[in-house]
C-alpha cells in the first residue's frame, strides 16, 4: 500500500538509509532539504526534493501539501544555540502538519532520564514533547546512538582509535551507553 511521504533528514545517517528503504517500498516521497542539489544524486528520479528549511519554516507549507506520514529526522546539534533552533524547527513542524491534515508525524528521538541527562538527549526530547503537543499523531521512536560506519558517532570513535590508543578522560565522560546498529 503506497502512502505520500514527507522525509527530512534525508542526507543524514539513519534519514539517507530510510529514503532508499522508502523508494524501494514504492512510496510517493517528498524530501525538505536546505540544499537540494545535495540531496538530487542520492535521489531516484521520482522522489520529489522541495527546497527549505525547518527552522526557518520556507518550504514547509508546500513540502506538506497531500502528505500521509511526515518523518522527522532532523537535528541542530552541530549549531550555536541548537536548543532554541531545534524548538523552533519543532513548532514549525507541527504547525505545518496540522494546516496540510497530515495524517501522523513519526520522530527519532532519544533516551535517557534523570538528574544525569545532558543537554542534547534534554533537547531531543523537548523536540519529541513540542511535536505531540499537536492535534497530528506522532509516533516517538527513543534510540540510543544508532551507530555503522558513516554515521557520525561511528567515524568519531574510530578517528578517536586511530589517533589516541590511549586516552584519559574526566568521571563525566564515562556515561554507559547501549549503542544500537542502524
């Protein structure tokens, strides 16, 4: 059964391997990308690219438009203040879903609770809360780092191997982890 799809993410790790999984399944998909001419090669021809930006909120409105199910996969870790854009891209989400009638909104999250959570599994998760908040049904997948070669955490951690057999770090860092393979 085809459905019309709305992936963002789509040039990440876990949002590039959904895209093909998605264009194999036969589905009618949308992708929202900042720059599109990055996105195009990965493509088939049939996948249709709308240029924009989840922050900003350019390009939502028209990358919604007749979507069934609007994934989610997008982060601002790597940016100044990524708190706010990340609840900001969040709103703007949910907004857009409900004006287009998508029928349900599907995010990667994160886990993690207690006193000891940091910053960013924090933010995952208020982006996980802010999307709900909505009248569209959202389905949460919470993950551990989700790790393969070419995913960030993957290449950091062999470059950290490669460089520094050896290494001494503060009680902080050592935070268990339970590390999923995409």
């Amino acid at each position: 059964m085809s459905r019309t799809v709305l992936l963002t993410g789509a040039t990440g790790y876990v949002g590039g391997r959904l895209l093909h999984r998605l264009e194999e399944r036969g589905d009618t998909i949308t992708c929202l990308a900042r720059t599109p001419d990055n996105l195009e090669p990965r493509c088939k021809p049939t996948t249709r690219i709308v240029k924009g930006d989840v922050i900003s909120g350019e390009g939502l409105d028209e990358a919604m438009q007749g979507i069934d199910v609007a994934y989610f996969l997008v982060h601002s870790m790597g940016t100044h203040g990524y708190h706010k854009s990340e609840r900001q891209a969040a709103r703007n989400f949910a907004a857009a879903a409900e004006r287009a009638g998508v029928k349900r909104i599907i995010y990667l999250g994160a886990l993690g609770r207690g006193k000891y959570i940091s910053r960013h599994l924090e933010s995952r998760q208020e982006v996980g809360r802010l999307l709900r908040s909505g009248p569209v049904p959202v389905i949460e997948f919470r993950s551990s780092v989700i790790i393969g070669s070419g995913s960030l955490s993957f290449e950091m951690v062999r470059a950290l191997v490669d460089r520094l057999p050896v290494m001494v770090w503060p009680k902080w860092v050592d935070t268990p982890t339970q590390p999923i393979g995409i």
